[in-house]
C-alpha cells in the first residue's frame, strides 16, 4: 500500500473535524473523585501517545556517541545535537548527504503530488458534475485502482519501466533506475486518490454557484475555471499535501527501483540506518535522522490541519 | 453584450444538448485516463499476462527471450505451498493478514469510543490539551512510527523492556524477568494460541497509531447526538450505562462503520508497520499477503510468481471491498 497517503484523516466528513476541536458545555459538573479519576485515564492516554516521541527525541539529544542506550532517561544530561550534525553531513557509509537525499524526496514528492491534482483536479470535475454516458463504469474503474495497493503492481511496473533504456552518448539512461520512473509508478496510485479525493471535495462546493454563472451566460468551461477552480485551491493544496506526505514517506518502489546512491531518498537512508547491515549505527543518529524526516511534514500537517478544518467548516454551504 | 450571451445560454439549453456539450466531459477525462492507460491499466494488463509465465531475472533486460508460458503453474505452485520458499505458505499468510485486521480494528473501534466518551464528558479538564497531544499519532508518518517501534521493542536496549523492569524493581523483581525477545521468538507466549510475540508488538504498535482516527470520528458522532435525548433519559430514570447503551451506542454507529471499514482497508494494506518493525517475523509468521509479495519481487526475483500473488491480492481486496461496501450499506438507513 505504499503508499496510501498515510492520514487517517481523509476521509473525515469535515464536521467531524471541526467538532473534534470545539468545545462543548453544558450538563451537569462532575464530581471531584470523579474528575480525578477521569483525568487519570487521559493523562495514561497522553503519556502512552507523547512517550515514544519523548523517547526518539531524547536519543537523538544523547551526547554519549554509545551505540546503544543503556538506560532511560528523558533529558539526557549535557544534550548535544552532534548526532544531528553528523546526519547532516553524511547519514549512511554511502557519500550522501542529507541535503541530497531530502532534495531527491523533495523533487519526487513534489512532481507526483503537483502532477496528481494537476491531471486529477479535471476527472475529478467531470465526475462531480458533469453528466455523461460510461459515468459509473469509469468510476467504477478508478475506484478498483484505488483499491489496488502500488505493491500489487510492482512487479508490472518494474519490467515495463526497465524495458525503457537509452543510450545517449555512452551515458546508460534506465528509466525504471532513476527518480523518473519512480515517480511514474508512484503516480499510478497516487492519481487515483486524487481523483477521488478531489471528487469528494468538489462535490461540497454549492452547485449554485456554477447554475448562476451558467446563467450568466459562462459556458461550462468557463464555469469551472472561473468560479469552482479558484474555489477549490484550498482542497487542492490539501490533496496535495496528502499526495506529498505519502510519497514522502514513500519506501518499497524506490527501495526496488533504485540502485545508484546518488538517487536515493530519506526514507531509503533510513532503511539503511536501520536494516540488518546497520549494527552499528548508533540510535542517536538513526533518531536525529527519523525527526528529520518526520519533523517537516508534520509541521505542515499539523498547519494544514487546522486549515481543513476551518476552511471546510466555516466555508460550507451543503451542496 | 452580456444580455444577449445569456440568451445565448438559454437558447442552447432549450434546443437539447449541442455536440461539442457532449464530447465536453470527456475532454476531462481525456489527461487522467490518458495517464493512467499508460502506468496503470496497461501495467495491471501485462502482469495479468506475467503472471502465466515464468518471467525471471533472466528475462529482464529490454533485448531478453519472452518468458515461457506456464499456464496456471504459478497459481497452483501458490495456493497448494509449492514455491520451495520456506514457511510460505499463502494460506496461513492469508489467514493471518484477515485476523490481523479484524483484530486490530476492533481494538481500535472499541479504544476509540472509550476514549471519545471519556473525553467528551462535561466539565472534564484540559480537554484542548488532552486533543492536542492526542493528534501526535496521526500526524507523524507511519514510516517513521515503525522504525521508534522497533527501537522500543529491543530486547537490550528497547523503552519498553527497560520500562517493565524499572516498574518490575519497585515490586522486587529482577530486570533478567524482563528481557524479553519480542520480535524474533519463535516460541508462541501463549502455547494454545499460534501468534508469536511480534504479532503482539505490532498490534501494539498499531493500536497506538490507530485509535486517535477512531475517537476524532466518534467525537464528531458524539457531538450531534442532541443533548435533549440524554436529559429525557434521565428524566426517566435512566442510569449512566443505560444511557450509553440506549442513546450512545446505537447513534454512534452511522459514524463508526464507514470509519471501521475504512480502518480494515488500510490496516490490511499495511505495508510499512510490517515491513519495518518485524520484518514478517520470525520465520515468516507475521508476513501479510503485501509483504511476501514485496519480497517474491524484491527477494526472490520471481516476476512471474509475483504477478500471480499479485492477482490474489487484487481478488482478496475485491472481496473484502464488497464484503465491507455491503456492512456499510446494511447501516445506512441508520443515518438520519
């Protein structure tokens, strides 16, 4: 499945969300025992959700150079981020740095998510509202790739793409062996939940909306640049952004596809911190590197997050 | 100007729909089809017919021989554990990846609700820090998730063997109890039950990701149930768990099962947690159907097998997507 983008979020209806974070009053207070064996219970809850972040974060702080920790401790006396510094310059024996790797993460992510809501962001128009003969059989098909992890087409994939190989002045181009031809299979699921994603969100649009520029006198291309595809940025980025989390995260394709060091991403990097040749990788730089891959996306999720919700709450009329 | 194009608008819709209306919808569709065609129809096409040969390393580069045709060796070779791999046997693989989901997304459903009912009782404290830090689960990838997980899980130097035996000191006991191999003893903790303990550390680990997803979705639930109900109830007498019972539960469920169904999709599917915190072992006891076929291509180098598991993955999701499309259904009238 890799990868689905990863949130369990997609599929919220949006007033789940916006509830999630409102407060509600009213009723009766409890009483204090009550109230202290209710907070109990959160604060297990918390501690069980925050400790292994607490956990990653304070290895990656240790300035003891040990391979393994020895004992657990939260705040490591003296903490330094030297393991931070050395993932920086080269995280794995191979001679890359995380600079190169995160660029290859980047131009990988980036290119799909851009190029799934680019070419989906049409379909996906058509299937909210437009209709046409074929509608549920197209959908239909769609929604069977949806369904299909991107493992359970590897093995297509990866002898089609290595099939495409030129020669260009001695220099051997092998698509399936380069960031290309990762981002293509990537794209094959990543195209798909787009489409549907985006459905989903065009649908809440009011339709009126459209009828009135209809009316006026737009045709129905313009209807859709004009007045639905400006008002559909916001869901845009957010497809996106879920887009770009999941190849972000993204590991099983390029893992099979990649063999030149030179094109490998974080989360490959990582596999090699952490696989079976990397016994002595130490657990400070294997955790400085996991923040670093984590720590970027999920700033901008936390952000956008609230965006969704606010965005898709305040803004909605039900259509 | 504008007068006479809106005219114009009306005109054509009265007159019916002109040509260039209906090749319009498919002019969207053209980029994405068009795109798809080429990396995923056409690909799913090819390994249908991969999948009946013996497609190999050797038939790899773009100027090798085609692969022989086998027919349906490779399917057979599958279902009947003949591949000469040892401990694959797609069966028991099959059979644990469904109990693995069910089990898991119980587990999460039921967690999910507890929680969401906890935190939604009136006047509790510091709900907004308790919802904020609740949200840690969902928004750091599951990539990432995995690799801390496995780390916490060593038997040497993991948080959770060192935590036991810190907890384990104050009673008396001694750290040695602790040591505890969770993810590649072979030996099942419970002999009557065939899960190892890394089935153990994975649900776990899942369950900690899974159940923040299952209470946002049961909050969202909570909070349209309308407060009248509860306060007619208790004018009625009603106690607390009869409450839960009669008003709670049932006006819940509209919510949960499409997130339920939803939750076994994706927990079937998953790839990631598995592949990086057991490895689908010890001896391929906690392999899913994803990570052997990751493997058979990855590994193995056996195309042609792979495309055939391939399809049977395709055929199980199928049927588990119809099978959960029609639970999700049979719930729909619930929905107000």
């Amino acid at each position: 499945m890799s990868e689905r983008p990863p949130s369990r979020l997609r599929n919220l209806p949006a007033k789940a969300l916006g509830r999630f974070s409102r407060r509600i009053q009213a009723g009766k207070r409890l009483g204090l025992g009550q109230q202290l064996l209710v907070q109990l219970f959160l604060l297990v809850i918390a501690f069980s959700a925050i400790y292994p972040v607490l956990w990653i974060l304070s290895l990656s702080l240790d300035p003891r150079d040990i391979l393994r920790p020895t004992e657990l401790r939260l705040i490591p006396q003296g903490a330094s981020i030297q393991a931070y510094r050395e993932v920086f310059i080269q995280p794995t024996p191979n001679p890359v740095s995380w600079t190169e790797l995160a660029i290859n993460s980047l131009r990988l992510s980036l290119g799909t998510a851009l190029a799934s809501v680019i070419v989906g962001v049409f379909a996906a128009y058509a299937f909210s509202r437009l209709r046409f003969a074929g509608r549920p059989a197209l959908m239909i098909m769609v929604l069977t790739v949806l369904m299909l992890p991107a493992i359970a087409t590897l093995p297509a994939l990866f002898v089609l793409l290595n099939k495409v190989q030129v020669s260009v002045g001695g220099a051997d181009f092998n698509l399936r062996n380069s960031l290309w031809g990762v981002g293509l299979a990537v794209l094959s699921t990543l195209l798909p939940f787009a489409i549907w994603n985006l459905k989903g969100y065009l649908d809440t649009i009011p339709r009126e909306l459209e009828e009135a520029a209809l009316i006026d006198g737009c045709t129905q291309n313009q209807a859709f640049f004009r007045v639905t595809l400006p008002l559909a940025v916001p869901v845009l980025a957010v497809t996106g952004f879920l887009g770009f989390m999941s190849t972000w995260s993204e590991f099983a394709i390029s893992w099979q596809f990649l063999t030149d060091p030179k094109n490998f991403t974080l989360t490959m990097a990582l596999f090699n911190m952490v696989g079976q040749y990397a016994g002595n990788t130490s657990w400070s730089k294997f955790a400085a590197m996991a923040i670093m891959i984590a720590l970027p996306v999920s700033i901008i999720y936390l952000y956008l997050q609230k965006y969704i919700v606010s965005g898709l709450t305040l803004g909605g009329v039900k259509g | 100007m504008a007068d006479r194009k809106g005219m114009g608008a009306f005109q054509s819709v009265a007159g019916g729909k002109p040509l260039a209306k209906k090749v319009n919808p498919y002019l969207y569709l053209v980029p994405a089809f068009l795109v798809m065609g080429v990396i995923t129809f056409y690909p799913m096409g090819y390994q249908v017919w991969m999948s009946l040969t013996n497609f190999g390393i050797k038939n790899l580069r773009f100027d090798a021989p085609l692969p022989d045709w086998v027919g349906l060796a490779n399917y057979i070779k599958i279902l009947t554990t003949n591949l000469g791999l040892s401990n694959f046997s797609f069966w028991r693989m099959l059979g644990f990846n469904l109990f693995w989901t069910f089990s898991n997304v119980i587990i999460h459903v039921i967690l999910g609700i507890v929680i969401a009912v906890v935190l939604n009782t009136q006047g509790v404290w510091f709900k907004r820090v308790y919802r904020a830090l609740y949200i840690l689960p969902i928004i750091i990838p599951q990539i990432i998730v995995a690799n801390i997980f496995r780390n916490m899980f060593d038997p040497d130097y993991g948080a959770i063997n060192q935590g036991m035996a810190m907890i384990g000191q104050l009673f008396g006991l001694s750290p040695d109890i602790f040591h505890i191999r969770w993810i590649d003893q072979i030996d099942y903790p419970i002999a009557a039950i065939p899960l190892t303990l890394s089935y153990f550390a994975l649900l776990i680990t899942n369950v900690w990701l899974g159940w923040p997803f299952m209470t946002i979705v049961a909050t969202g639930a909570l909070q349209s149930i309308p407060k009248e109900l509860y306060e007619a109830a208790e004018i009625d007498g009603a106690s607390g768990l009869q409450r839960l019972r009669a008003i709670t539960l049932p006006l819940l469920r509209p919510a949960m099962v499409p997130a339920a169904v939803y939750g076994m999709v994706v927990t079937f599917n998953l790839f990631t947690l598995i592949y990086f915190l057991s490895g689908g072992g010890p001896i391929r006891r906690t392999e899913i159907l994803l990570t052997s076929a990751f493997r058979l291509v990855n590994e193995q180098r056996l195309y042609g097998v792979a495309a055939a598991f391939s399809m049977f993955i395709f055929l199980v999701l199928l049927g588990l997507t119809l099978l959960t499309n029609r639970i999700a259904r049979a719930t729909e009238s619930y929905d107000v």
